[in-house]
C-alpha cells in the first residue's frame, strides 16, 4: 500500500502542477476557445477521481482524495460552462438594435 499511494500522490501532484504551468501560459486571446477543450479534460478528471474513490479500497486516504479530487473538478467543469456560456453571449447580436 504505501509504495502504490506514494506513487499516486506523486502523480496527483505533478498533473496539478503541470496543469497549473501549461494554463497559466496560455495567451488571453486563448483563454475563450479553449475552455471548451479543458471542460472536456475536466470531465475526463471527474471520471479518474470517481474511479480513485471507487476502487478506494477501503483507505480512507485514498476515498478521501478521491472525494476531493472529483469535487474539484466538478468545481472547474461547472464554471467553465458558465464562463463560455457567458463568453458566447456576448457574441450574439442583441435584438433590436
């Protein structure tokens, strides 16, 4: 067990902080067009972190993690919906003018 959650906590750790990087590069000009893009790899998070807290095992590490992780992600898939439904409101012509 410790050598498999070690491993995972690694790899948990370097997808955050490469996730961070690889975003926080990304020119504004880009931000609107991808967020399609990364609502999709945020469902693909979802469905790791409900299989992380599935097969949990019964750690109680891992379920929590596992718990937390799809919480996150169903954090950014929402907001992400809202913010390109918003994005793509202001490019519709408004009725009347």
């Amino acid at each position: 067990m410790g050598e498999s959650l070690t491993s995972n906590v690694f790899v948990f750790l370097l997808a955050a902080f490469l996730g961070y990087e690889v975003v926080r590069r990304v020119s504004p000009q880009l931000h609107t067009p991808l967020m399609a893009l990364t609502n999709a790899i945020s469902a693909i998070s979802v469905v790791g972190a409900l299989t992380i807290a599935g097969a949990g095992d019964g750690h109680t590490l891992l379920i929590t993690l596992g718990v937390i992780a799809t919480a996150c992600a169903m954090v950014n898939v929402v907001g992400g919906f809202m913010i390109t439904d918003r994005m793509l409101k202001m490019f519709k012509k408004r009725k009347g003018k």
